[in-house]
C-alpha cells in the first residue's frame, strides 16, 4: 500500500507527542489543487471516516481516504533536513508530473 521512512516515522512520532489528544491518528491524502493539479495533505486527525484505510506503517497508523488511495498506491514518504529545515518528501509512483515543490504533482488521466 504505502511505506514509511525511518526518518518519516521518527518525524510522525514526534510530532504526535506535541498534539494534545494522544490518539490522532496520521491523515495522508490528496486535494485538487497545487501547480500540477494534485496536492499532499498530510495532518493528525481524531475522527475516521468510513470510507478510511488504515495503513499500519512501522507502529504508525496512517489514515488515507477512498479517493486517495488510488493516487497513493505505492507512495513512500521520507522525512529529510537541511539547512533551511525539514520537510517530507513524497515518492510517487503513480505521478506523471511533479512541481520543483516536491508538494504538488499530476497523474494520468487527471
């Protein structure tokens, strides 16, 4: 389905230590819009929908919604730092076109 770097589950971790509620859940899932078409959205969550996956990736639960899933299959998600800071990074195989953003990108047929 989709994979998650060691350095992405760190990051994931870590950051749902700061959330308030300790039972979000990681939210993957694309939204119409960006430079190329297609956008990442990646945030914590409390509630499921029913039309949700649930990915155990490395301990992580990851959420990703039905119209998402297709777009997402096979995607790995790295997490990186430089000296401007750290970001995730998307590694899609199901993209024809991405931005320099590395955020946005286009599929077939979309």
């Amino acid at each position: 389905m989709i994979h998650l770097s060691h350095s992405a589950v760190e990051e994931i971790l870590r950051l749902k230590l700061r959330q308030q509620n300790s039972q979000v859940f990681f939210r993957l899932g694309i939204q119409p819009v960006g430079c190329s078409g297609l956008s990442y959205l990646t945030k914590f969550d409390e509630r499921l929908q029913p039309d949700d996956q649930i990915c155990d990736c490395n301990g992580v639960q990851v959420a990703i919604d039905a119209n998402s899933l297709s777009h997402l299959q096979g995607l790995t998600l790295d997490y990186s730092e430089d000296l401007m800071g750290g970001s995730f990074r998307f590694h899609n195989p199901n993209a024809v076109k991405s931005c320099d953003c590395g955020n946005s990108f286009s599929i077939s047929g979309a």
